[in-house]
C-alpha cells in the first residue's frame, strides 16, 4: 500500500508542495492522523469528490483547507491515480480510470478532511461512502456501495436517506418517512445542514460517532459487486414524461446540435429501454459515436455527474397570492434538490422576464431571492421570456459547464388565440430554430391549467391543444422531456423527476472527420456498449 496524488491547474504553492510530497512517499504514507496533502478550498466553498475505483471517507475538521489521502491496493501504479482541480469557485478530486492493460484497475481508497463550510458532493460507484460530521452541505451517492454517516445528536444534519433497493437504519434518531417509501427523513439538532444520502442498491446507515472509530472503508464493501444500473423499476414523481420510450427513436432533421467551429458536441441522455430508466455511472469507453455512418473520435466526454448550470424558468402569469407560496416552495425543493456543484439561476416572467438570481452555487442566496418572489401581473409572453433565458445562459456561463434550462408554464403565450394580453415579438417558429441550436438542455414542465370555457370568448379545448403540443415540442427541440403536471402541488415531485433526469445526461464532442461545409444534413448516431441501452437527444446538424 502507498499513497500518491496527481494535481492538475494548481497554485505554484500547492504544486510546489505537491512535488514535494510525490517524492517523499512516507511523509503521506504514515498513521492515520497524518494530514495528507493539503488544498486551499475556494471562495465558493463547493468541493466534489470522485472515484469509481473505490470508496471514499469524508471527515469535518477544525481547519481551513483540505486535506486528500489516497490508498492503492495491488500493483504499484506508473503514475499518481489522483486528480485535483481548482476553480475559483469549486475544488475537485477525482481518481483516474487507471492504465491500459490493468485488468481489473488497481483499487484506489480516497481519504479527505473537509472544513465546516464546505458544500460537499460526495459520487462513487461501487465503493463504500464513509461520513463523519456535517459539512455546510453535503450530497453522497453511489450506485451498489453502502453509506456510513457518523453524526453526532447536535451536528445539525437534516438527513434525507434514499436506499432505492437496499435499506436505511438510523441509530440515533427516529426517521419520518417520504415520498413512497422511497426515502427516510432525520433530523438532528438544529437541521440546518441539508445531508442528502443516497444508494441504488447498498445499505445506508446513520450512527452516532461514538464507540472505537471504524475503518475508513468498510471490508465488507470492498468486495460488493458492480450492478448494471436500470434493472429495477423506476419510481417517478407526480411529474413523469408524457411519452415513455418504447423502444430506439426516430430523429427528424429537426433535432440539431450546436457546431462550435470544427467541434461537434452534443448532449445524450441514456435510458434502459426495458425499464425507461437513466442509466448512471457510464464511462466514455461505453459509447461509439457515428456522423453519417462513419465512427468518430470522442475528444471530450463529460460523465453524468458533471455539473450543469441550471436555469429554472418559471412562469407566473397564472399564479395568486394562494398559488404563489406553493411556487416559491417548489422552487425551494429544486435548489435542495440540485447537486451542490450545480449553479442555478432563477427567471419569473408573466409580461416581462425577471431575474430573481443570476446563476450561483451560493444556495443561501438563492432561497432568500425565492422568498422575494411576488405575484405579477399583466400579459404573458412564454416565446419571448424563452428566448431571453437563452440570452442569459450564454451571457453568464463563461466557463466549461453544461447548460440546462427548465421551463414551467401553461404554454398560453398571449399570441394564442382568445389569451389575453399583449403576445411575444418573437414567433413561434423562430423560437423553435434557436431552441435547435441551444448549446444544452431544455426540459418543459407543462402546468394544466385547463378549464371549461363558458363562451366563444374564453380560451378553447384548441388553444389548449395547442399549447400542450408545443410545450412538448419545444421540449424534444432542446434534447430533454417533457413533463406533465396536474396541479402546482405536483411541482415539486416533476422537479425532482428533472434534477434526476439531469443525472443520466452525457456529454460527448468531437472533431469530424468530413470537414466540409457545405451546408447538407450530417446525422448523428451514438451506440451504447451495455445491453437494452438506447442514447436520446439531439441527433444531427447542419455543416454551415
């Protein structure tokens, strides 16, 4: 056993101690207490940690940096397995895929120490999460691993435990139970630390700390086995997609990605087509990639846990001084719910769009902007305010980040017939195109607001109609799903139906090989090496 790290986009100071520590192995290869090497966590608080090749142990400490340990089991590797990259808003630590030929790659056991006021993603695959204490904010999942959270009675954890097929067990509080048996609730002390807990098919236990300190990972968690994800049934929320996928789908010449100059990139999502589920934890040797036919080089991949910048659209032309609290409420939910790497930015519109917060990972902010929702009035324009959030995706994601934009409306913009009020100066149509070529995701949450109409005067069954359709158009326009919602008291569940969702999204670019621009049809097919998988999104482009 020894441990290594492997830094990427440093500090010279952290670097300089980073070459220090690779060439002097026993300073970080000693007892349990040694602090390992140390990285200076971001302004923005947000850490995220990786590894598919093991598990990870997370503890809280009285100091103001982090500090990353890493155990391998088996054949020394040539070169560190740890990656650490740092944002001015996020810190990351990830463990590499391991070298060609290693069959099966060396196992890699992460150990880190957190400050307080970290805003914590904790994402393994089979290897076991280990907890103790309560970051700020803390999300662990894992596909197969179990999840050990050791957390004092006063740590002021307000725990959501979701074991989809295995099981919870709180020892040191008594859980409220959720949404269909899905998921426990616990809170403890002052519940201000949301602790977000959740495994596919491990156990997830929370415990008191006291008592002899246990391993970082537990034995028996080493030896559990890779399960392929999809294979129970999928439990949806009130919001569930209007169509479900009965098998590969069609792509019309409408559905087109986004060309960035001779780089191609697009946004997949993968479904098990037995059970209509997303699949997780899908690496980019999984997936072959086609433009008219001939197989093309993946030059970038971004995994399903990669964050997003998430633009929640919502539309209040219909709301009240009563249904206006449930929107705030679900909007609330969403922040919750979103990963914390994720930024979020949050546009009310009726007549005229208005930013209630920029895109930020700071969640604090953004629940004290919800609460200033308030009711609007007046017309409204749904293609016009669309449109804008588009404006500001562009506008404020500077970076490398995915963008996703989740519309929620009634789709009665006022150029429908017999909708009040002063229409959108954007067509429909024009929409559409642009929607096409939206670097991201769109999802639509269509809210039913039907009612009968008591004269020619009010709005018909048509417009209705009409509204439904292109809502759910506008939805396979952007690559994402289109939800139904019956009642605003539904809300919250479609969200959670889109945060998850989200989770399954892959991105994949790269260079083709016909570099013609000659303005003609090139389709795009993406091939899923795993049994029953079918990718979806956007399926082609034109080379203009």
């Amino acid at each position: 056993m020894f441990y290594q790290c492997r830094a990427k986009f440093l500090s010279p100071a952290l670097s300089a101690l980073l070459l220090i520590l690779l060439f002097a192995p026993q300073a970080i290869s000693g007892p349990a207490g040694d602090e390992g090497i140390r990285a200076d966590l971001p302004p923005g608080n947000v850490l995220r940690v990786e590894n598919r090749r093991g598990g990870i142990s997370v503890e809280v400490w009285g100091e103001n940096y982090v500090s990353v340990t890493a155990a391998v089991e088996g054949p020394a590797p040539k070169r560190s397995p740890v990656i650490i990259g740092r944002t001015e808003q996020s810190l990351a630590v990830s463990v590499g895929r391991g070298e060609t030929g290693s069959s099966p790659p060396t196992r890699v056991d992460l150990t880190l120490r957190v400050p307080e006021r970290a805003r914590t993603e904790i994402i393994t695959t089979t290897g076991a999460i280990v907890i103790r204490g309560a970051p700020a904010e803390l999300s662990a999942q894992t596909v197969s691993g179990n999840i050990h959270a050791l957390l004092s009675p006063a740590s002021g954890a307000n725990i959501t435990a979701e074991a989809l097929t295995g099981n919870t067990a709180f020892e040191n509080c008594a859980p409220r139970l959720g949404r269909e048996d899905i998921y426990s609730k616990c809170r403890l002390g002052a519940g201000d630390k949301p602790v977000r807990l959740r495994s596919e098919r491990g156990r997830i236990v929370v415990a008191s700390p006291e008592g002899p300190r246990d391993q970082a990972i537990p034995s028996e968690a080493r030896r559990s086995v890779p399960t392929l994800i999809g294979a129970d049934k999928n439990k949806a929320g009130a919001g569930t997609p209007s169509t479900p996928l009965a098998g590969p789908e069609e792509v019309d010449e409408g559905d087109v990605v986004r060309v960035d100059t001779e780089l191609v990139t697009l946004n997949v999502s993968v479904i098990d087509r037995g059970t209509n589920r997303g699949l997780k934890g899908l690496a980019e040797g999984d997936f072959k990639l086609f433009e008219d036919g001939s197989e093309q080089q993946i030059t970038h991949f971004e995994s399903s846990s990669a964050p997003f910048n998430l633009i929640l659209l919502m539309d209040l032309s219909f709301s009240t001084k009563e249904k206006i609290g449930l929107i705030r409420d679900a909007a609330l939910h969403f922040v919750n719910a979103a990963r914390p790497a994720d930024r979020i930015g949050i546009i009310t519109f009726a007549k005229t769009p208005i930013v209630v917060s920029r895109l930020t990972d700071d969640r604090e902010a953004l629940r004290r902007s919800i609460g200033q929702i308030v009711e609007p009035r007046a017309s409204t324009k749904v293609y016009d305010s669309l449109a804008y959030a588009l404006d500001e995706v562009l506008k404020d994601s500077k970076d490398s980040r995915r963008n996703a934009i989740v519309l929620m409306s009634d789709g009665l913009d006022s150029t429908l017939p017999n909708v009040s009020g002063e229409g959108s100066t954007i067509s429909y149509n024009e929409l559409l195109s642009r929607v096409r070529e939206f670097d991201g995701v769109l999802y639509t949450l269509w809210l039913d607001t039907t009612y009968e109409p008591l004269s020619v005067l009010d709005i018909q069954e048509e417009t209705f109609d009409l509204a439904y359709d292109r809502m759910e158009e506008l939805s396979e326009a952007g690559g994402g799903l289109f939800y139904e919602v019956e009642k605003l008291e539904d809300l919250a569940d479609a969200y959670d139906r889109v945060v998850a969702d989200l989770g399954t999204v892959y991105s994949l670019s790269y260079r083709p090989t016909n570099r013609l621009r000659d303005g003609k049809w090139r389709a795009i097919r993406v091939a899923v090496g795993r049994p029953d998988a079918v990718a979806r999104g956007k399926r082609g482009y034109y080379a203009n």
